[in-house]
C-alpha cells in the first residue's frame, strides 16, 4: 500500500470510530467541532501513527 493509501485508510478507521487497524490501537474520533475539523484531526493522527509505525519499522 502507498503511504497516501494507508494513511487515508487510518484516517477512515479513526473517523468512523475503529479501535484498531492492523493491531494498532487507534484513538476515539474527535465528536465535537465541524466535519472539517473532525477529519483534520483524523488525518493529523494517521499521519503521526503512519510515521511511528510504519516508517520506523522500514528502518
């Protein structure tokens, strides 16, 4: 999978409330705040879990 891939992959899970993907334990969606705002921070989580566990893996 590309990085774009797995971290709007993250981005889905986290959004629609998953706990895990693929064993790693993902954060409560953020509830209050605009659509906007919510996916911002969805996205700004996926992009920090992509880099910890996927990158530093890689190395």
């Amino acid at each position: 999978m590309s990085k774009y891939t797995t971290i709007q992959a993250i981005k889905a899970f986290i959004l629609r409330g998953n706990k895990h993907y693929n064993g790693i334990p993902l954060p409560s969606p953020q509830r209050s705040g605009t659509y906007f705002q919510q996916a911002s921070y969805a996205q700004k989580v996926a992009e920090e879990l992509y880099e910890t566990h996927f990158i530093n893996e890689k190395r």
